[in-house]
C-alpha cells in the first residue's frame, strides 16, 4: 500500500485543519485537501517520498496556499449573489449535488487506482496522467513495450470491475481507452 495513502489515512484531520488554515474562505478544503492527496500520490510514483508525512503536509500547506492565491486573483469579489441560492460552486452552472457527485467520482477513481498491484498502478498512471506512450512508459519502467501494453490494459479492466461493483458507470470517467487485441495495440473508444 502506498505510504502516501496510509498517511493521509491516519491524518486527514490534521491536514484539513492545515488546509482550512491556510485557505481562508478563499475555497473548499476537502476539495483542495483531494488535490494536495492527489499531487503527493503522483510525486510518490514518480520518484518516491522518504518522509511522507511531512511532505504531505508541505504539498497540502502549498496546495492551499495556492488556492487562496488564485481565488484572490479572481474577477469575482467573493460577494454572494443576492439570486442565488448562496452555495459556493466551483464551476458555472455547477450545483450542489454536481460538486459533490464530483467529489464521489474522484474518491471512487482514486480508491480504484490504489487497488491495482504496484507496477500496474504505476503503468496506468503513467498513460492516463501523463499521456506516455506504451514506449515511453517501457523505457521509464524498464520493461517491454508488450509488458506496458498488458499492466495499463490490466489497470483498465481492473479499475472498469471496481467502478462498476461500486454502481458507477465507468464511461462517467472519460471515453474509455479500449485493451488492446491479441498482438495489438490498445484503441481508444472512437477508433473502435
């Protein structure tokens, strides 16, 4: 299990006090508080974390911090529109029940990811977060391009069973990327 995981496990509270600390009233810390997770879990495949409990809470302190940054350059005052209905949203035309289906979805995504054997997790990430190719991710990872190939087509699978045991559709992530045929390589849902 990842120690980034198992940390942010046995300190959530703390961190959110830390990211309510530094946030003001400039966002929403269970929001910033998903993205501090987030970028400490990607910094710890990519190249590993020797103190994980401190880094987190330095990525989750900077997350917040940046928030509040942006959301003070805003064109917006911060005022609540007399007719609305006083919700803080996050995008246009976002409500309530959007934010927080949102928030569902990405917990689900990422409880998904963690479920996956080391090598395949790090594989899938490196394709869908990162967008590298089968080759690129077999040069980074010291393995064939057909090995590559089988861990992202078997994060796919695997992640697609744990979404859909837990009722999601999976297609509610993205337009799916298709496992690859016997001896192919994988298509993307409109190439199908």
């Amino acid at each position: 299990m990842s120690e980034i995981f198992r940390v942010f496990e046995k300190h959530r509270a703390a961190l959110r006090r830390v990211v309510r600390r530094h946030l003001g009233s400039q966002g929403d810390p269970d929001d910033v508080l998903q993205e501090a997770f987030l970028r400490a879990y990607g910094a710890e495949l990519k190249r590993g974390v020797e103190q994980p409990k401190a880094f987190l809470f330095q990525v989750a302190r900077n997350t917040a911090l940046g928030e509040r940054r942006r959301a003070s350059a805003s064109p917006m005052d911060g005022s609540v529109d007399p007719e609305s209905d006083g919700l803080s949203t996050h995008a246009v035309g976002a409500d309530a029940a959007d934010v927080l289906d949102g928030r569902r979805k990405l917990h689900a995504f990422t409880m998904a990811v963690l479920q996956l054997p080391p090598r395949c997790r790090r594989a899938f990430l490196l394709r869908r977060m990162e967008g590298l190719s089968y080759k690129q991710i077999a040069n980074r990872m010291g393995i064939s391009v057909s090995a590559a190939e089988k861990h992202v087509a078997n994060g796919l699978l695997r992640c697609h069973d744990y979404l859909t045991e837990r009722g999601y559709e999976p297609s509610e992530f993205g337009r799916p990327e298709r496992p690859a045929p016997a001896g192919g390589r994988p298509r993307s849902a409109d190439e199908a």
